[in-house]
C-alpha cells in the first residue's frame, strides 16, 4: 500500500507540475484572448467607470509598491506589500481585472475573468513557490509558515526588510502595468464617448 501511494504522490506531483509549466506559458496569451473580448463587448457607464478605474488603480498602486520592493531571485522580498502576502503582484493584477471588468460593465468577461485567473495563476503561485523554496529553503519555510500566499494578513511578517526603491521597480519593468492601465483606461473613455 505505501508503495501506490507514493507513486500517486509522485504522479500527483507530476501533474501539478506540467500544468503549472503549462499554465505559466500560456498566461499571456490567454490573457490577450481575454483582453480582445473584453475591447469589443465593454460597456461603460459614467460611475461603472470612475468605481472601476479606482478600483484598478488600487491595483497598480500595489503592484507599483511590491515591484519597488522586488530583487527578482536575487533575495527574497519581505518588506512593503511582502509583509502581508507572498504575491501582492498577483493581488494588484486581480484588483486591475476586476477593477476594468466593472467599469467595462460586463459580468460575463467577469466570470471568465475569475476563472482564468483561478485556473492559471494558482497553479502559477505554487510553481513560484516550490522555486523559492528550493532557492532560498529554511528563509523561505519560515516567511511561508507567517505570511498567506494570496489573501494579505493583518499582521506583518515580524523580519520583513528591504524598503522601496524606484530603480527596482524600472528594472521590473513595473511601468508596463501603468502604460496598460492607462491604455485600458482611455480606451473605455473612448468607447464610452463614440456610442
């Protein structure tokens, strides 16, 4: 018996393995497919748009904040957002989705935003984790046992460090997140104003 259940132990681990490689390449393009579907059925009211831009732009702003706190596997980051979740990035990415998917007033693209998200950065989130654990092992077991891996603890991780600096988030090339916001943004204005 402790033989079929370390080989299913070993085929479980497997699977979560492929699918989590599968998922992390196949983010970006399925997020495009998303993003297209959501250009062509958006419909944005006045306050759908200003509660929605906010509500991504909450998003950014976290994003904008762990990315000035990440050295990417170089150290582990524990200071700022990493504080309180092992993935703010991840977190600001889902407070941006949801934050267009309100202001484009479409609660379909909301659903499938949801489940894309669960289905593919999930797995993505474990990938990252077993890397950092092998990386950075005890450091890492003991930051994971205080801080969740998504949802953010009221309490900070008691030896968080690493402060806030601009030229890390330009390395992170965070800008990018900020260019995409605004687009998304302008782009709903627009498609408000050509009704």
């Amino acid at each position: 018996m402790r033989f079929l259940t370390r080989r299913f132990n070993a085929w479980k681990q497997r699977m979560e393995s492929d699918f989590s490689a599968t998922a992390a390449r196949w983010r970006v393009p399925l997020g495009f497919v998303l993003g297209i579907a959501y250009m062509v059925f958006a419909k944005p009211t006045v306050p759908l748009l200003i509660a929605g831009s906010l509500v991504a732009l909450a998003g950014l702003g976290l994003r904008a904040y762990a990315a000035g706190h990440l050295d990417k596997d170089q150290r582990l980051a524990t200071g700022g957002p990493y504080a309180y979740t092992r993935n703010p990035l991840y977190l600001g990415s889902l407070l941006i989705g949801f934050g267009l998917v309100l202001a484009g007033a479409q609660w379909v693209l909301g659903a499938a935003f949801a489940f894309f998200f669960l289905i593919v950065y999930l797995p993505v989130m474990r990938r990252e984790e077993r890397n950092l654990r092998r990386r950075f092992g005890r450091e890492y077991e003991e930051y994971a046992a205080a801080v969740p891996l998504f949802f953010p603890s009221r309490m900070p991780y008691r030896r968080s460090q690493n402060e806030f600096e601009w030229k890390r988030y330009c390395r992170n090339h965070e800008y990018e997140a900020a260019l995409g916001y605004l687009a998304g943004v302008v782009f709903l204005i627009a498609k408000f104003l050509l009704r």
